[in-house]
C-alpha cells in the first residue's frame, strides 16, 4: 500500500513536472508525447521490431502555416519585396564585403527583374504528407504542339507543387505532388491525361529522401551537413561570366542569404518587429524552434535558372536490386557531397533510386558522370536536360496566368505563394 500511494504522490508528479521540459514530460499515464525537437521524437517506432514503414507521417509538434512560430517567416515572405532589410544586412554586408545600401538595392532590382524568390519547404514527411515524384515520357514523334499542350496543363495544374519540362533524353516532364493520399494523385493529377496517346510511360518516385534543394541541403542529409549550401569550386564566377544580368556580388548576395547559419543571424528581427507589431524575441526563438530544433522547415532563396538562360542536367539513377538499402544511402551521401550538384533526392519503392541535377553550363557533366559510373552498385543512368521549371514549392515560375495576360511576376510570387500552398493543403 505505501508503495501505492508513493507512486501517485501528486507532490512528486509535480516535482517531475518542473525537472523536465515541457516537451519531454511523460503524462500521468507514463505515455511520452513523442513530439518533435524533445527526446522523445520518434520514439513511439521502437515498440515495433522493424519500426512502421511509410511515406508520409503525422508527427505531433508540426505547426501549420499561420502558426506564431512561423510570424519571422511570414512577416520576411511579406516584406522582402519592398523592405529587404528584413534580412541581417551586418551579417550580408560582412559575408560579401558589399555596403549594406548596395545590398538592399541589388536585392529590389533582382526580385523586380524576376531572378529570386524567397520561399520555404516544410517537411512534408512528418506533416503527414507523402512526397511523390513522376516521370513522363511521351512516344516518339509526338509533335511539338501535343508536347507544348501537355506541358501548359501541367503549368496551370495546381495540385503540382514542383515541376519541370525536359526538352532531351530519357523524359519529357519531371513534375512533384505532396498528398495525404496516393489515390489523390492517381486520380486527380494523373489520370486525366494518362490515357493520352502520345504517352509512353509515368513512372512514380516517392520520396524517401529529400536531402538538396536549390543548393541548400535539407533535414534528410547527414545530421552534420543541414542546412549547409552547396556550389562547386568557381561556379559562382562561371555563372557571372556566362551571362550579364547578374554580377558576381549579385551572385555573392544570393549565396549569402542561403548560407548554413543560426536564425538569430538570418533575420534583422527588428526590422521585423517594426514590420509587424510583434515582438522580436518571440519572433526569433519561435522561428528557431521550427529550423534548428524540430527541422521541420527550411527557407531559402530560389535562384531563377531559367531567367538566367542556365539548363539542369538530371541524372537519374537505378541500382542493382540486390543492394542493400543502407548501401544505397551511403552512395546517395557519397554523391550528395559533390558540391556540383544543386539537387539531390533519393527515390523509394520505384524503377530509380536517386535523382541528381547540375547546371549544364558550369558545370562539366562529362566528369560527373564518370564519377557516378564509377559505383559498381548502379545498374542503369538516365538523362534528360531541363530548361523550364513550372513552379516552386507551388509558386509560380511563369510570367502569364492561366489567362494567358502578362502580369508582374511580383504578384505571382506573393500572391500565389502562400495561399496557393494552404489551397494544397486542404486540398490534398
């Protein structure tokens, strides 16, 4: 009976309420809440042998878009446009020896002339969405105008949040949904034109990694390379010297913005709080909670290839059957470290196994692929060139609405962005 009523001591429940963090609190019941950034995350997968398998996770601790921890972010996403200073100008001006004045006017003209866009993936994994990639190859001698009809569908598709037309190779679109249910792509996405005559084959990739996005490496790369930013040796001055609309210090900014540092540095939070009203502290750690600690989102600023007159080569990759899976992640790893590479995405349950894409004119494709075939694991390599891209992350790339009447690309890229990704949301 003593050791009863000791166990249930309601003094002791609240001794060991104040010794541990709120997130690492077990309930009365002993049932730890497993949510993200505490030491319990993920922990309710070791009650099972193998752990459950699966694309897409709810995991407690996600956050949704108009969460106050998510007020930086938004209130930046608002503002940049007009006010870049939103950004830590020390921080940029030291990184780039430029004057915190030159900054901000490089950054007005860049984002006016449509070469950057500030946004942010959320991982979609453990908001319980699944990630599925798709390839479409359409039959020889399908003509440019049935290939032109296809590709202008699936700009306008909104269910699309990433895609791409290829224009050589192995494919002819490589697009990008995050949905709850497979069967919602399959219908909704998908069957609509998959019947077309002109189609050879869709190949679905679901992702079971998302390692490199635009240069910046995700919450699925090694534990010590997130959020860390990848150019190879000399692509930035190649880039400056391969076309006259942006210069090497516009370039240096881009790089500088997109650089692995802490969220205290990424902001200038009062700025922010001028901005908005809220307060600058709250503003910081809450944003910090969500990139440092849960990993659960990653901003960053898209570079415009396309306006730049720069292609993607894509390197599509399937191993042997037979290897392992912990293999596959290593070499995965083993090609992610190569800075050439501004994309990187391991595929599950599919014909590939990896995406990789690079630029075609810095970078010397010849000597990538040599490297990649020097794995005896990979079975098979396909290409494909990659000059548009429809959106990312549900933004439009696209200087026309569906309307086909120009519009400023500044309306696309605010208007457009957020709430077309909470339309994504609901809808998927």
């Amino acid at each position: 009976m003593d050791v009863f009523i000791h166990y249930y001591d309601p003094l002791q429940v609240q001794q060991r309420r104040l010794a541990t963090s709120q997130e690492d609190i077990m309930s009365e019941k002993g049932t730890p809440d497993y949510a993200l950034g505490s030491k319990s995350q993920l922990k309710w997968k070791d009650k099972y042998f193998f752990g459950p398998k699966g694309i897409g996770f709810l995991e407690p601790g996600v956050v949704g878009l108009d969460d106050a921890t998510m007020s930086a972010y938004n209130v930046a996403k608002s503002a940049y446009q007009i006010h870049p200073e939103v950004f830590n100008m020390a921080y940029l001006a030291k990184a780039t020896g430029l004057k915190k004045e030159d900054i901000c006017k490089r950054m007005l003209r860049m984002y006016d002339e449509h070469y950057i866009m500030y946004v942010m993936n959320p991982a979609t994994q453990v908001y319980g969405w699944g990630l599925y990639y798709w390839f479409v190859k359409l039959k020889e001698g399908t003509s440019k105008a049935e290939k032109a009809d296809l590709s202008e569908w699936f700009q306008n598709k909104d269910d699309i949040c990433t895609g791409y037309e290829c224009s050589s190779g192995d494919f002819d679109f490589y697009n990008g949904n995050h949905m709850r249910v497979l069967d919602n792509l399959l219908s909704s996405v998908i069957a609509p034109w998959r019947d077309n005559p002109n189609v050879e084959f869709v190949h679905i990739c679901p992702i079971r990694r998302d390692i490199r996005e635009s240069h910046v490496n995700m919450w699925d790369s090694t534990a010590e390379t997130y959020r860390d930013n990848f150019w190879g040796d000399g692509q930035l001055e190649k880039l400056a010297k391969f076309q006259k609309k942006l210069d090497l210090d516009d370039l240096k900014i881009i790089k500088a913005l997109n650089d692995n540092k802490p969220v205290k540095e990424m902001f200038d939070f009062q700025v922010l709080a001028q901005i908005s009203g809220l307060d600058p502290k709250e503003m910081e750690e809450g944003f910090a909670s969500l990139v440092e600690q849960k990993r659960i989102i990653v901003p960053l600023v898209y570079l415009n290839f396309e306006k730049l007159g720069l292609t993607q080569h894509a390197f599509v990759i399937r191993m042997f059957q037979t290897t392992p899976c912990y293999r596959k992640a290593e070499i995965v790893d083993e090609l992610a470290a190569i800075a050439e590479f501004n994309l990187v995405k391991e595929f599950s349950d599919a014909f590939y196994d990896v995406i990789l894409l690079s630029y075609n004119q810095i970078t010397d494709i010849d000597a990538l692929r040599q490297k990649i075939r020097g794995y005896a694991e990979i079975e098979e390599i396909k290409e494909a060139d990659i000059p548009r891209m429809y959106r990312r992350w549900v933004c439009r790339l696209d200087e026309k609405m569906v309307t086909g009447k120009s519009v400023s690309l500044r309306t696309i890229f605010w208007k457009t962005g957020p709430i077309k990704m909470l339309r994504n949301i609901a809808r998927s």
